[in-house]
C-alpha cells in the first residue's frame, strides 16, 4: 500500500518564538521537517536541543546568523522544500531572503530592511502617510545630541534591531546624554543581536491614554493577524498589561475588551501598516499606542508575537504553527473561530533595581492556580534577577492563564507583581 510523501519544510530554529517542544509534533504531522539552527555557548543546550531534535526530524547546525541566509538557500536548493519558515526575531530576515530566492512565498523584498531595522520602518510608514512620532539615527554622541534636538523631548532611544525592550531608555530634559550613550552602548554589546556597532534611532516618546477605565490595562495593545499573498486577515487583538520601568513588556490578555468603536479603528492603522511595510506572506504581530490623536504604531514585526501561539489556541483552538506553515508553503491557512474564552500570556517583571529574589512560588503551586495551565519559572530565591536585559532578562515567570472572562486573570496579574507571591530584597548593584 502507496502512501503520499507529506511536503518538505525547512525551518530555521532560533530560541525566541514557539518552543521545539510545541512545535515539533505539529509540524511533524503534516511535513517531513528539517531543521537548520545555530549551536549557543552551552554544550548542555546545545546537547538536549539536538536530542529533542531527533526525536521528530533531521537537522543541521550552521556557524551562524550571519551566513543563514546563504545556508539556507543552499540547503534548500539540496532539498527542494515547499516552504522555507521561521518563528523568532533573528529567523525572520535570512527566511525571507532565501525564500525569495527560491521563489518561495515570502514578503516583498523592500519589507526585508524594515523586518529588523526600527529606522526603516518609521520611514517606510512615513512614506506611506501613516502618522509616526518623529525619529532620527543615532551611531554615537553627536549624532545622538543632535537626534534629540531635532526629534525633541522627551524620546527613547532603542537599538534599530533590537528585541526584548534590551538597551531602550527614556530621554528628558534631565537626562546626562553622555552617560546615557555609555549605558546604551553596553546594553547593546550585551546583545549579539544587533551587530557589532552601535546603531539606534531615537524616536518621540508616545503619551498613552488609557481607554479600559482600569489602570490594570496598558495604554497599548496588540493586533494579531496572517498575511497570505498580501491580503491580511486580523485574528484578535491583545490588551496588554501596564509597561515596567524600562519599557519592559508583562504580557495581555485575549481577546480585547475594548468596543467595536475603538477597535475597528485599531485595526486599519494595523492593515496600513502591513501594506506600508510589504508584509505579503506571514504571521504578523503589530504593537499599537492609544493616543490622544488616535492609534499610533509602536512597531511592526513580520511573526507571531510571543505567546501568542499559545493564546490563540487555548481560547480560540486554532494553531498558529500550521497557519505560518501553510503560508510559508502556498497553502491556505487552517479555519479560524473567534475566541471562546480568555487567556492570558504573563511575563511578570523584577523590580527596576538590582535585588535578590527571597521568595517565590513552586511551578507545581503555579499550576495548582485557578485557571494557570503553563507555568515556568527562570529564576529561584537567592538569584538576582538580570533586569537590564530588557524583557527577557526581568521575566520572573512565564505563565499561560485560562479562564471565562479578564477579571480573574487581572487579578491573577497583580498576585504576581512584587511583594505578592514573588519577594524581592534590594541589594548593592
């Protein structure tokens, strides 16, 4: 008896996005998976991701971000797959470049630049008439100096491919611009994704107006979609959670309780966006600002934004995986059914000061909560948590909530803020 080959799809790994562990099995059911990815500085890592690997699909390491697109294409010339896909940040440029070279879907080549580079996206947007704070480049002191006389104050400076809210400031009046240069040029040094010079853009600090009637809610959300052959299908919009100090992101909650009234406008900033910008075939997660003047786009990231793959599935059933797969291949995207309930995606933030975390509950007594169904928790009493690395550093815990409305999971929010179950004593930097 014959059986049909399922399609090839390669896939380039990176740590940030959907873990192997949720998309490994998915994938695997419906194409014959190979995975290219780049060893970290842990052996042990390096080891368990390899095995994990094995279980499901073969795989090949690469020496670095630097070369993947040129191993991707070359691999996928060997290998003639359907679809080449990505999930996190540093996959989604050298994706795309060898995708387009194959004739594979891919987004237009002009949205390459703007995919990881903060700059080109404001410029892009601005070309395209779509209201954006003002900006400049900023490569070192002068530049910077003059950046904030000419885009004004107060700013933030944040680097042009960065992630994570890693090395991104507020600057005022106040601020010593000369000691700011120095803490932003080693925040980024701390990030190897970025490239080995410093280069930032300076952008006009968005005022937020909060629209939910609670100061539990941020004066920001997320819209959510997939982009097949340019046209954009919106599939649900996240409140986000108050930012910490830092700019650094605690997660939301899906679907938005906002009306209609204040969404559908949200909506069409996104789609103008997704246009002005050339995303034809992906995920696409875009952060907007509740202003005084309307919505104002915060940035546009050419993927499923984190934790959403998650959300989406528990209150919605639908899988983002095969979706972005089914893209990256030609193929229609699997049905989508509006949410049935509310989820949560939690990143609880360290205090924006050097401490040491003195308690801290169990994973299995976060599991044990109402509503809680994922729950991990990166550091344990006695570390000090590393909150200059931006988001992923700060992140105390990384729990997916469950439940029949928002309340319990707001609630669930503030018990996971400092001195609730998580404790922090200050210490000497």
């Amino acid at each position: 008896m014959s059986t049909v080959p399922l399609p090839r799809l390669l896939l380039f790994d990176v740590p940030t996005g959907p873990r192997p562990a949720w998309y490994l099995p998915r994938l695997c059911s419906a194409y014959e998976l190979h995975i290219l990815w780049v060893p970290g500085p842990d052996p042990g890592l390096n080891r368990a991701r390899a095995a994990l690997f094995d279980e499901w699909c073969t795989h090949a390491t690469i020496p670095g971000h630097d070369t993947a697109a040129d191993e991707l294409t070359g691999v996928a010339k060997a290998r003639q797959p359907a679809g080449i896909l990505g999930f996190g940040e540093m996959s989604l440029e050298p994706v795309h470049i060898a995708a387009a070279r194959l004739g594979l879907p891919a987004n237009a080549p002009r949205s390459l630049a703007a995919i990881r580079n903060k700059h080109e996206q404001r410029r892009l947007l601005a070309e395209a008439g779509i209201p954006t704070p003002r900006f400049a480049s900023v490569r070192d002191l002068d530049e910077l100096r003059a950046a904030a006389r000419r885009v004004g104050l107060p700013a933030v400076l944040k680097p042009k491919a960065g992630v994570g809210s890693l090395a991104t400031f507020r600057v005022d009046g106040t601020t010593d611009l000369a000691g700011l240069w120095s803490a932003a040029c080693a925040g980024y040094a701390a990030d190897p994704r970025g490239g080995s010079v410093p280069d930032f853009v300076l952008e006009e600090f968005l005022v937020g107006v909060g629209l939910h009637g609670d100061p539990r809610y941020g004066t920001y959300a997320s819209v959510e979609s997939l982009v097949r052959r340019g046209t954009v299908r919106h599939l649900a919009v996240t409140d986000k959670f108050p930012l910490s100090p830092g700019f650094r992101e605690n997660g939301g909650i899906m679907p938005s309780v906002l009306p209609d009234t204040v969404l559908a406008p949200l909506l069409d900033c996104a789609s103008r966006a997704i246009h002005a910008l050339g995303i034809t075939d992906s995920g696409v997660h875009t952060e907007i600002m509740f202003t005084r003047d309307g919505p104002r786009v915060i940035e546009v990231n050419s993927r499923i934004g984190g934790g959403v793959t998650e959300m989406l599935h528990h209150c919605c059933s639908f899988d983002s995986v095969l979706a972005c797969a089914a893209i990256a291949t030609g193929g229609e995207p699997p049905e989508f059914s509006p949410p049935a309930r509310s989820t949560a995606f939690l990143l609880p933030q360290a205090p924006h000061q050097d401490t040491v975390l003195t308690a801290a509950p169990t994973v299995d007594a976060l599991l044990a909560l109402p509503g809680v169904v994922e729950a991990e928790l990166p550091y344990t009493v006695g570390d000090r948590p590393r909150w200059r690395q931006g988001t992923p550093g700060g992140t105390m815990a990384r729990v997916v909530a469950v439940a029949d409305s928002a309340p319990p999971l707001l609630d669930l929010f503030a018990d996971l803020q400092p001195g609730g179950l998580l404790t922090y004593r200050a210490v000497r930097p």
